[in-house]
C-alpha cells in the first residue's frame, strides 16, 4: 500500500464577531430616596415636627418614584409612607380622644 499524501488547504482561524452592548443601568434616584426617608422616619417618625415632616417627604417622594422606571423601591417607600401616615392620623385621634375626655370630665 501507497502513502498517500492529501493536500488540504491550510486551515483558516476561526473568527467571530462580538457585538458589545452598553447595557444602561437603569436606577430611581427619587424612588430610591422616598425609600429612604421612608426606613429613616420608621425609626425617626416620633419626634415631633421634623418626623412628621420625614414621612410627608417620604410619601411624595416615593409617589413621584412610581412614575420611573424601576419601581420597586418606591412602591416600598409608598407603602411603608402610607403605613406611617395611617399610624400618624390614628396616634392624633387617640391623642385628641383622649383630650376630649379629659375635658368633660373635668
């Protein structure tokens, strides 16, 4: 038996083409700071005043939020505003409740 021999061309490199695409990370940076004075006024909501006013920030902060893109943090900042507000409004109803019976019977 014979050797043969088989020409075959020489192999090409391999080639790819990469197509790199800046993905743009997106962020809600008045959603993300509804959320934060949101969990601030959780801890901060019972000074008088200045955590009333922290709750109230909150909660337009977080409303205007909802309007961007991506809205997880400030639908959370909505709902833990909102929360706050509700415990706010009830706290001035007991506190008022409890004045106008002090207030009768005196």
């Amino acid at each position: 038996m014979e050797n043969q021999t088989q020409n075959t061309p020489p192999q090409q490199p391999y080639q790819q083409t990469v197509i790199i695409q800046q993905v743009e990370k997106r962020s809600n940076g008045i959603g993300t700071a509804g959320f934060i004075l949101a969990l601030v006024t959780l801890f901060l909501g019972w000074i008088p005043v200045f955590g009333w006013i922290l709750w109230v920030l909150g909660l337009i902060f977080s409303a205007v939020g909802v309007t961007k893109r991506p809205k997880g943090l400030a639908i959370a900042g909505l709902v833990i505003s909102l929360i706050g507000i509700v415990f706010l409004l009830a706290l001035f109803g007991v506190i008022l409740g409890a004045a106008g019976i002090a207030a009768t019977t005196l």
